[in-house]
C-alpha cells in the first residue's frame, strides 16, 4: 500500500491514492449504506400515536388511574376532537407502557449518599 500524496489545488486538500484504495472506499461505503438501511428496519420505534401527541398523551396519562378507559376517550374526544383521540385499545396499551416505565423507575436503587 503507498502513502497517499497530500496537495492543495486552488485552496482545497487533496489526497491522491491508488485507484485500487479508491475502489475499496467506495464499496465500503456503498456496504455501509446497505447496513444501514437494513439497521434502520429493525430498529425499535414508538408505534403508539399517543406518544407522538404530547398533549393528548399527558391528558390520558393524568386520568389513567381514575377512570375507565372509556371515559378516557369520551373526554379526549371532547377536548381534542376525534382526529386526534386514539381508541380505547390505544388508550390501554398505552396505560399498559407508561406503567411498565414507572415500574422501572421505582425499582431503580438511590443514591444512599
């Protein structure tokens, strides 16, 4: 492998490296890119359309303990209007995630200093 040749023309670096360097970095690049687009498949995103309404999800989650899912959504619907209110299936998987992260929190041991 050589040394790369390090010149500025017209007030910009460049490097001059073999062409066979040259095409390596290239199909490196293009597998890279690859991965990627496959990594982002797997990762893990948010399904629930409450949590990309911060509104709607602080609403239902104030009220998650002291009424009926049902009641949950009737009142939703009342103050955001049906477009912006998720069903009663989406108010309780939600319930269901926002319970398991308090859970979390609450097992997380303090600091005894």
């Amino acid at each position: 492998m050589e040394e790369p040749t390090k010149r500025t023309l017209a007030g910009v670096e460049l490097v001059t490296i073999p062409v066979t360097e040259y095409a390596e970095l290239l199909d490196c690049r293009r597998r890279l890119a690859e991965l990627r687009a496959v990594q982002t498949r797997f990762e893990r995103r948010c399904r629930s359309p409450i949590e990309h309404d911060s509104e709607v999800a602080s609403f239902i989650a104030d009220r998650l303990d002291r009424m009926t899912f049902a009641d949950i959504r009737a009142e939703c619907v009342a103050r955001f209007g049906a477009a912006r209110t998720p069903s009663r299936t989406a108010i309780h998987l939600y319930s269901v995630r926002v319970r398991g992260r308090l859970g979390r929190l609450a097992t997380v041991p303090r600091d005894a200093g």
